[in-house]
C-alpha cells in the first residue's frame, strides 16, 4: 500500500508577495488605461473643436466670396460686438441670473495689445457678451446661387433644446448661428442690413422643427434650426481694405472702443467703408469644458478661492478648455 500524499500550501508570505505583485500590475494598467483614455478624450474633443471650426469657416469663406454691394446709401455688411444684457433684448438669449459671461466690459478686448515684436494677434482679442454680430448680402444662399440674401451670423445663448424663456429649461450652451435669409424675404425687407424688417418683436427663437428659420427676424434671433456650431463660446471678426500698394488696412476695429461698422455702399470713409478682406476668429470650448461651465453658471459649483472675482473664474474655466481658431478670407463680391 503506497504512502499517503503530502500537500504543501502558500505560506502567508508567498501569499503576501503574490498579492503586492498583482496590485502592482493592476495599479500600472489602470494608469496605461487611464492615460490611453485621457488621450482619447483629448483627442477626440480636439478633433470636434477641429470639425467644428471648420464647418463655420467653410460656410463663411463661401457666403463672403459670394457677397455682393452697390454704390447706394444701403448697408450691405454690418459687424456690431453687443456687450450689454440690455443689447441682447430680442436676439433669444438666455440670461443668467448667476455666473454667466462677464459683460460691460469684462470680455471685452477686441484690439489687443501688441505682442513683443509689435504684431497684434487676433487670437488674444475678446468680442464683448456675445461676440460680433455680423451679417451681409450674399448670393451663396438659393439653389440657383445668383437671387441676393442676407445671412446673419452670432452667438446666443441658450438651451440645447426648447426656447430661453421656458420654466425649467435644458442645459444652457453658447452657440454659433448662420440665418440664411430666404431670397424672397429679403427682396421685400430690403438691402440694408440694419433695417428695423429685420429686427425681431420678441426673445423666443423658433423651434428647430420649425418652417419659419428663413424669416427676416432670424437676422436679429436665429431659429433653432439655424444652429451652425455648439460651444461656440466667442466669435468675431476684424475688416480690412487693401491699399494702393496691395498691403491691407484694418478699418475695424480701429481702437479699443470700436464696436461697430456699417458698410455704406457709397462710401469711401474709413467707418463705413465696404471691407475686402476679413479675418475670423472662433474660441470653442471642448463638450467636458461646456458641461462644466454650464455646471458653474447653474451654481452648482462654488467659485473656488483662487479666483477673486466670477469674470476671472469664468474666463479661467473656459480658457482652460477651449481652442481659439483663425482664418483669413477674401471678400470677392464686387459693387453692382
């Protein structure tokens, strides 16, 4: 009859080592799986930042070379940076009660100050509450591409989805809108882009589903429908016009307090003269940096005590999770 077997278990400090081990080699694949992970979502929000920027700059690099004018006494473009809560009355945006961008000045720097080798740098600039205001006649619009409409660009703030005005909205975005007036409202409110035809009578945009996102109103409140990026959270633009030796002169902004420039058809003055080139600027905030802004604006986070005022949270919070893009664009369009 054989023997009986004997069994030799772990001892305790084998154990203790085979578990250090495995802890260890979780610990340093939780940091490989985090730090992959974080470099998608970097990535992956720097690619929609990137798509975002493009989608805008494609569709205004079209409707400029397509913009048209005549030598009237019409405003064919207009840029108007609005920095008041006051001056947003109409254009469907919701006010914040609490944090919100700083206004009346606090995200105002349209004409930074030089860099060290005396350039001024487009990207460093801020254009107020709600970024430029713009809009122009342009014929990139209708099927046929040749009936003149006006297109309006600008930034509202407001709820994904529904109107500003509703009890318990949804969660607030800044967004980027383009109304493309249709040809035939155009034609009936006329070709200066300024006129009272195409001021709206009320703050609430009309729903994405909408027919209505082509009237002459959108030009001051876009529809829903009109949506062209999210997380736009600044937009704007400096003009210029070439001088005789072709070298570029910016007529706007000028200075610190140029906030506006209505180009008359006729004129030949610097404050309303029509541009021939254009420089865009877009600060678009990544989806992680929108949900926590609108965290912050909500008041569910408290202002943490490095910041000494809500501008500087705000503006800390969002230069932190935004990508500012640029591009230059010739205005072909030339006088009828």
């Amino acid at each position: 009859m054989s023997p009986p077997r004997s069994f030799r278990g772990f001892t305790l400090l084998e154990l203790l080592v085979a578990v250090s081990v495995t802890l260890v080699i979780a610990g340093l694949m939780l940091a490989v799986t985090t730090n992959v992970l974080n470099l998608w979502r970097r990535s992956q929000a720097s690619y929609t930042q990137a798509a975002t920027a493009r989608l805008v700059f494609d569709w205004l690099e079209q409707d400029l070379q397509a913009a048209i004018w005549r030598r009237d006494t019409n405003r064919w473009l207009a840029a108007d940076i609005l920095d008041s809560p006051g001056s947003l009355s109409n254009h469907g945006w919701l006010l914040g009660p609490r944090v919100m961008k700083p206004s009346n000045g606090g995200s105002l720097l349209p004409l930074p100050p030089p860099e060290a080798g005396g350039e001024r740098l487009l990207r460093n600039a801020r254009f107020g509450l709600s970024g430029s205001w713009l809009r122009f006649v342009t014929t990139n619009v209708e099927s046929g591409g040749s009936l003149p409409a006006v297109v309006a660009y600008q930034i509202a703030r407001r709820p994904i989805t529904g109107d500003p005005l509703a009890t318990n909205p949804a969660a607030v975005r800044y967004s980027l809108y383009r109304s493309a007036i249709s040809s035939a409202a155009t034609f009936a409110s006329g070709y200066d882009v300024t006129s009272g035809a195409y001021a709206s009578t009320t703050n609430n945009p009309s729903s994405a589903s909408s027919t209505a996102y082509r009237a002459a109103r959108n030009v001051m409140n876009p529809s829903q429908a009109n949506l062209l990026g999210s997380n736009v959270v600044d937009f704007g633009c400096w003009l210029y016009v070439r001088n005789a030796d072709h070298t570029l002169r910016r007529i706007h902004p000028t200075g610190a307090g140029d906030l506006s420039h209505h180009a008359i058809g006729s004129s030949t003055a610097t404050d309303n003269r029509y541009p021939e080139v254009a420089d865009i600027m877009l600060r678009i905030l990544t989806e992680e940096g929108a949900t926590l802004l609108e965290a912050i604006e909500a008041g569910r986070v408290p202002r943490p005590p490095s910041y000494a005022t809500d501008a500087g949270w705000w503006w800390g919070v969002v230069e932190g999770n935004s990508q500012v893009f640029t591009r230059r664009f010739a205005i072909k369009g030339i006088a009828l």
